[in-house]
C-alpha cells in the first residue's frame, strides 16, 4: 500500500469516527424528524473530496486503480442490511416510500453482490459489470432522494427520526458515500480494462494484470 493508500486508509477511519460524534450528539435531528441539510452535508462532503482529490493526485488513483474490483464489488454485499428498512416499515417506524425502494433495492444489490464479482468483474463481462454498479449507484441515489422527501410526500405518515439517529444515522453519513465511491471505483477501473484492451490487442499482447486492477 502507498503512502495515498495508507492516508485513505486513515481518514476513512476519522471519517467514520466524526459521523459517529456528530449523531451521538444529534447533530442529525431536526425539529421535522426528517433527513435535513446537515445530513446532506456529511454524505456530500466526502464524495466531493474524493472527485477532487481522484482528480489532482496520481498517486491517489494509482492506489485506487490498483484495488481488487472483485473485492470491492463483494463489499457491497453489505447492502443487504437494508431488510432492516422493510422490517422497521413493518412496525411502522419508518415510512413504506423510503423504506421499502429503499429496503429492497439495497436488498437486491446486497444478495447480487458476490455472484457479480465472481462472475463479470473482468474485462470480457465489463458491460454488465459496470450496468451493476450503475444500477446500485441508482438504487443509493433513491433512497437518498426518496428519505429526504418523504415528509413532504406522506406527512401523515410515520418519521423519518431513526435515520437522524444512532446506529441508523451512519447509512446515509458514511455508508451511502462509501458505497457509492466504491461503485465509481469499479466503474472507472472497468472504463481502464477497455482502454488496456485496446491497446494490448494493436500490438497483439495479453491483457496485463495492472489492466485487470490487480484482480
């Protein structure tokens, strides 16, 4: 690992640990009971962080293209968690239009997770592999849009308060940025192996292993 391999490493881990401080002191709660700005802000902040700092340093994106994307698209099995929405919907904790796309989108990416990264994280299945990642970047992408609307769409209806609040208040300020960085991650390595590809075929060579983000 790098030295950019080794400072990701440890800010991930103060990122994680200030979402943590931030929710335990309500920093996430509002007056509404809804997913409000300063939520936004802490799921915003880092992603626009790593952009910028993908963008500036090669020694960042030689780090990041030297991840395994069959590991990384495992990770994601994670999502599966998200039954834990449907099963609060269930009790009438949380609103059925956040939970339950929500739930069972994150479902679905979670179940699929393993079976993609065995299955089309190499070059020959990039298409599929990247429509995955494209299709879990939606799923995040709704239940973002749909937790922040969904008291002005069901106001009669149940809070959104659990998601302001510890341990669910660390899915939207560092699990959803997480995974979505870890979508583009997979979908940016994929776009290399094409370009790799390209280039090996002209001089007649096989693909490299550094193509295949040390796969």
């Amino acid at each position: 690992m790098n030295r950019s391999g080794k400072l990701a490493l440890g800010l991930l881990m103060v990122w994680f640990f200030l979402a943590l401080v931030a929710a335990a002191r309500g920093a996430f709660v509002n007056p509404l009971h809804g997913v409000g700005v300063t939520v936004g802000i802490a799921a915003l902040i880092p992603i626009l962080l790593f952009f910028a700092w993908f963008g500036l340093s090669p020694s960042f994106r030689k780090f990041v293209f030297s991840l395994n994307p069959g590991t990384l698209t495992a990770l994601q099995t994670w999502r599966i968690i998200g039954l834990v929405f449907v099963v609060l919907e269930a009790h009438r904790a949380l609103p059925a239009v956040f939970a339950l796309p929500a739930g069972y989108g994150d479902i679905a990416i979670g179940a699929t997770a393993s079976f993609v990264a065995w299955k089309f994280a190499n070059p020959e299945r990039r298409g599929v592999f990247i429509l995955w990642q494209l299709l879990g970047i939606l799923d995040l992408v709704t239940a973002v849009s749909l937790g922040t609307t969904a008291r002005l769409i069901s106001p009669s209806g149940p809070t959104m308060l659990l998601v302001t609040q510890l341990p669910l208040s660390l899915i939207p300020t560092f699990f959803v940025p997480l995974f979505t960085m870890i979508h583009v991650i997979c979908i940016a390595q994929a776009k290399a192996w094409k370009a790799e590809n390209s280039r090996t075929q002209r001089r007649g060579l096989p693909i490299s292993g550094a193509a295949l983000g040390a796969f």
